[in-house]
C-alpha cells in the first residue's frame, strides 16, 4: 500500500495545438501536452476494479515540479486517502525515490521498481516524459477506438526504452492525428509481454489547456483488474526547489497544509 | 452478475489487443463516468490526525527463564491514542506536536494487575522558515522537542545518533511508535541537491518532586534524551539519481562519532544502503563484567540490499556489525559462564545491547520479505528474521496486516526465538509471543 501511488505526476493533456508531422515531432507534442511545462499541482482519486466491483479508492494530491536539466519533472505524491495512509508523501526524483511515514518521522529510500508495486504501475503508465527517454522505431496510420468508443484517425507510434530506468521497454502509443493528443497505449514488459492498456479520457480545459482529465488502465496479466484515475483541483503554482529534498518531507505538511 | 460478464469481456482482452478494439470489451459502466470525477469527502488539510489501537500479547515462557513466576503474566495488553497537530501561525512560523497516551494492563493467571499509564510528549516544536516560495534555498529554525531523522538501517541503525531516545513499557510492549525527540535548538539549510542541519541539544533534568520528574506518567523522559549536552551537524548530498550520501558529525559531552550513510540504485530492482559509525566506547563485555580497561575506538555498521521480486514482493538483506559485540571467543566465555556465580553478570551484555540499540554479538544477519496486496487487495504478509552466525541463534517472525476497513487494520505477529538455553537469542525468557494489534485511524 504504501508504494501504491508513486509516481502518478503529470497526467494532464492537451496544452498545445502546434503539431508536428515528423515522428519525433509529434512525441515531443505529446509530452508537452502531457506536462504543463511548470510547476503544478492536481488531486487524484484512483479506483481500483476487480471483476467490475469498485474498491475504496485511494485519492492523492500530486505536486510536480520541472527538473530543468533532465527534462522530467520531480514530484510530491501526499495520501490523503485512506485515512490510515494520510500524510504519508511520496518523493520522486527520477530515480531517487524516498517515502515518508509521519508516524515514525522516517523517511525510507525505494528502488525505482517498488514503486511498480500494487497499483503504482499504473501511476508509471501516465507520467513519463517519453521523448527524452524512447527511441521512435516506426509511425504509422492507424484507425482505432478511442476511450469513449469513438472512432478516432490515429498516428501509432512504436517506442523502445534507451535507458535502464524505463519501467516498460517497449511501448505502442496511439495519438491523434490532428491535434497529437495522446488516446491509447500499450506497455510491454522486456520479455515482450503486453502488460497494461491505457486509455486518456475526458479532455477539459485546465490549467489554460485542453487536458484529458482521465485514464482508464486495464491490466493485460491480471485482466480482472481496471484501474480508473482521475485528476480534479488543477492549479499552476511555485514550488521551490528545496521542496523536493528527503530532509524536507516531515516539514512539507507544515507548509502545504 | 456484472462480475460474470466484466470475467467474460476481459477473456477476450488480449485477442481484442490485436485490433486495436479492447476498449469495446468493457462493460458499460466505465462510460458513464464522461462527467467529472465525483467528489470524495477526503479529509484535504493533513493538520490533524489522530490514530488509536490496542495491542493483545500472548506469550509462552522458556521454563528455565526468570527467577519468578510472577514475572511470567499470562497475558499483557495495552491501548493507545495519539494526536499529531500542525498549525501554521503566519506564512513563516509553524507550530506542531505529537502527543500519545498509552494505558497498558497485565493478567497473571487471570487476575488482573494493576494498570499503568504514560503520556509521551513526542515532539513539541516551534519551527520558523526563512525563505519564500521561490527561492532556491531554505532556512529553518526549529526549537523544542525535535525528533532527528532516522538513518537508512533497517535493524540496526548505527548513525542514528538518537535511536535510543525510545520509550518502552513494562513487559516490553511497544505500543504505538514510542520514540522521544530530544529537547533543543536546531537550524536547517535546504538547497537543490544538498542539505545541512546543526541540532543543539542542552543537558536538562527534571526536576524531583515535579509533575513531570520522568517516574510520573507526564514525566518528559529527559533522562533519556537529554542526560548530557550534544551537539549533532549533518550534511546530506545527492551525487546523482542513483547515489545519495550523508555525514553525521556528533560531539556527545566531550565525545565524539562520526557516522556515514549512502544508497544506491543499482539497477531498477535493486536498491544497495550502508551506513557506519565510528565512535569510542566500551565494548559490551567490558561493561558487563566491570572490567577495568579504557574506551577504544570501534566501528559498527550495517550494509544490505533491497530487491523487489516481481511486482508484488520485496526482500531486504542486512548484515550488521559492532565492534562493540561479543567476537566467538567471548560468545564462549558468555557461555561458560552461565552456569557460574558470574551469570548474572555476563547476561547483562544482552541487556546492554537493548539499551544501546545495537546487536550484542559483532556479527549479526537480518532479512525481510513483504508480500503486498498478498492475493487480496486488503492483505500484506510480512516475515523477519535475525540471525547471529556467531552462536546460531535466532529470531523468526512472521506476520500479517488485514486492512478491514480503510480506516481500521489488524496485524497479528508470532515471533519465535530459536537457540539453546546457552545462546544469544535462546536466552530470552520467552519461547514465543503472538501478538494482535488493532489500529484505527480517525
């Protein structure tokens, strides 16, 4: 549970309708889209559904932050529910992850994978920036359905991972023609295992921009599994650098009440 | 009914991947949600919490163990309830406590002892920043009771510096984190990729007679974290994403430690920790038997792995040295000496060992698995075990955490210490102790 949300940042869309018509072009369109370009902060409720019954969701505010040289962004996911989880912050700077317990004061370090643990995969699913961190193997036309059952015209992008951090190597991703907003993807594990299936959903218009505000992740090894995460309470905001350093976690509820 | 056909549909996921059709599978209820998230009443602010719980112990007794039966309750148990508060006073100043009262009662062959109680002022805080919003650096002053960060060891923590500032009730039932901060004054400097703070922490005593003398239940427990004036300076740094690295530079009353702390992730799954302190001390031996020698100069440390297997379990490995422990030789000696005048006498290593919070013998092994959402979303199975190579024995304790409702969890632990009568684990009084614990999160 307590590696449950991790790194669920930057799950917001649509901010821009400058399309680019290279393959490279238009994953650099989706990232933007993807990530505000500042600093940010949007409260999440996840639920989790097996066999269609809903579970206690689990809702989380993220603030997220642009690390100017590696191009990703860093984040604080804070628990807010359940409530035997509250206060409990989530640190992610790329690879250096650290989870905060208020109960003990403590802080312990994480490996990038236990935060896959539970359905903290599914936050890795919307949040990576895919252009610094994927090679374009292949683009092609493609007709599908999006996550409201309608038929949208596609360009299907082919990615393979370029670092060892990348949680799926191998991605298929699905954006839209017109506007390269970002409709489906598929990840796959190194053995070439098809893991989750994503869908981004309900595009509205927050933080000055059409974002979805929705994705829908349906888990392809445990096909009982449906995950729902939507994103409300969007708000631009500074967030100092200090913020995000592990020394900071027992203060950050202090002044982020 | 919507469980067998959401069963169906997802039957034919995989083969709808193919052609881009999966989304048609789903049963028709993901597609009325086109309307905004509903709201859940989350509780928002994280200014108050408060947690209760309750704690049921149940041992069994090594028959050789304890001079007398009345030290062998049948039974103990204890309740708990704590408030963690957070006030922000003006946009610089903050104010903050963690406050717990524990009430805890034992059974001796059904009779009821009397009960007892403490209340443990955990932190008590007044913290100013100094730095606005955007700037790259911070500055903090934090004066009160301050709990110091803990460092990166699982089972023994050597650079923690004020890992033995922890409040234990009679029969050693640990109810609820019981750890005390240390009364003082600390500053603290935050940048992008570095941090440092200087803590302060003056000799106080309480004073006899008073409510808060630390024998009363409101006692501060100022005997134990604040006996002698120290001083703490430590300097974290990130190297990278994969390195992180910290110095810990105590002068303790005259005495000086310096301890190190770095992880490092060395591949996504694997997650390397180590931390050292070197520090001038008797060892436990020396103390145990009186013997007249001089402080030497001593390292302890612990170093391990972290592996998460799969996507559901994780395995942490430690292996904790003290220079400070017995060595094989005086594990022999411990053991001659048992069954001698001198037993007494060489038992208190152990006992020392729990005071000082550090393995009593120079090697030990530590290993955790955690098994999260173990077949079922609300459970996690957990197993610990120490080992000391030296003589053999051993601690094992599997456990399990049901959360019953979102608010309301219940963890059953049994532990077992294994080894002869004549050996470091074997020589607790207790067999075994199944413990049941019930939190809820208000």
């Amino acid at each position: 549970m307590k590696t449950r949300i991790a790194a669920l940042l930057l799950m917001v869309g649509l901010c821009t309708q400058a399309v680019g018509t290279t393959p490279e072009a238009r994953l650099h369109a989706s990232d933007v889209i993807r990530n505000p370009g500042q600093s940010f902060t949007m409260t999440s409720t996840i639920t989790e559904y097996i066999d269609g019954q809903a579970g206690e969701p689990l809702v989380v505010q993220i603030f997220a932050r642009p690390d100017e040289p590696a191009g990703q962004f860093q984040s604080l996911v804070r628990f807010q529910l359940p409530r035997r989880d509250q206060g409990k912050i989530m640190l992610r700077r790329g690879q250096d992850l650290w989870f905060y317990d208020p109960a003990g004061r403590a802080s312990i370090r994480i490996s990038p994978q236990q935060r896959l643990l539970g359905q903290a995969s599914n936050g890795d699913v919307v949040t990576a920036n895919l252009a610094g961190d994927y090679r374009i193997e292949s683009m092609h036309a493609e007709t599908i359905l999006d996550g409201h059952r309608q038929t949208r015209q596609t360009q299907k992008l082919v990615l393979h991972g370029i670092t060892a951090a990348v949680p799926y190597p191998r991605v298929e991703y699905w954006l839209d023609d017109s506007s390269n907003q970002p409709l489906k993807a598929h990840f796959y594990a190194a053995s070439g295992q098809m893991l989750k299936i994503a869908y981004f959903r309900n595009v509205q218009f927050v933080m000055g921009a059409e974002r979805p505000t929705e994705t829908l992740i349906i888990d392809v090894v445990d096909p009982r599994k449906i995950t729902r995460m939507a994103y409300r309470d969007h708000r631009l905001m500074e967030l100092p650098q200090p913020w995000f350093q592990r020394g900071f976690l027992p203060r950050f509820n202090e002044v982020m009440p | 009914m919507k469980s067998a056909s959401c069963s169906c549909i997802v039957l034919s996921l995989v083969a709808a991947a193919a052609g881009g059709n999966e989304i048609s599978s789903l049963p028709d209820h993901f597609f009325e949600f086109d309307q905004p998230e509903r709201e859940h009443h989350s509780p928002g602010p994280s200014r108050l919490r408060i947690h209760a719980e309750a704690v049921f112990h149940l041992p069994e007794y090594r028959t050789s163990a304890l001079p007398s039966p009345s030290d062998r309750p049948d039974w103990l148990a204890g309740a708990a309830a704590g408030v963690h508060v957070q006030k922000r006073l003006t946009d610089q100043q903050s104010l903050r406590a963690d406050v717990q009262g524990v009430l805890y009662t034992t059974a001796e062959r059904g009779d009821l002892r009397p009960t007892d109680w403490r209340v443990d002022v955990r932190e008590l805080a007044w913290t100013r920043q100094s730095a606005s919003h955007d700037a790259r650096w911070q500055r903090l002053l934090d004066i009160g009771r301050l709990t110091q960060p803990k460092t990166l060891g699982l089972g023994f923590a050597p650079a923690d510096h004020f890992r033995t500032a922890r409040v234990n009730p009679a029969h050693s039932i640990d109810v609820g984190e019981s750890r005390l901060g240390v009364v003082g004054v600390r500053k603290h400097w935050l940048w992008n990729r570095a941090e440092s703070s200087v803590l302060i922490s003056p000799k106080l005593t309480a004073l006899d007679g008073s409510l808060w003398q630390d024998s009363d239940g409101w006692g501060l427990g100022l005997a134990q974290t604040n006996d002698r004036l120290r001083t703490q300076w430590v300097i974290s740094f990130k190297a990278s994403d994969r390195w992180t690295a910290q110095t810990l530079l105590l002068w303790d009353d005259g005495d000086w430690e310096l301890g190190n702390t770095l992880s490092l992730v060395v591949t996504p799954a694997i997650l390397l920790h180590a931390e050292s302190n070197v520090a001038q001390r008797h060892s436990l031996w020396d103390v145990a038997m009186s013997a007249d020698t001089m402080p030497d100069w001593g390292l302890q440390a612990a170093w391990g792995a972290s592996i998460t297997l799969g996507l559901s379990t994780s395995l942490t490995m430690e292996h904790h040295y003290n220079a400070f422990g017995l060595d094989h030789a005086q594990w022999q000696q411990w053991q001659a000496a048992q069954n001698s005048p001198a037993a007494a006498q060489a038992n208190r290593v152990l006992q020392l060992a729990r005071q000082r919070d550090e393995p009593g013998s120079m090697h030990r092994l530590l290993a955790r698995w955690h098994w999260q959402e173990a077949g079922h979303p609300d459970l996690d199975l957990t197993a610990l075990g120490l080992l000391n190579p030296l003589d053999g024995s051993a601690m094992v304790q599997p456990g399990l955490t049901w959360h019953v409702q979102p608010d309301l969890s219940l963890t059953m632990h049994h532990t077992r210490w294994l080894g002869g009568d004549e050996s470091e684990f074997g020589k607790s009084f207790r067999v075994s102790n199944t413990e049941l614990r019930l939190q809820f999160h208000i």
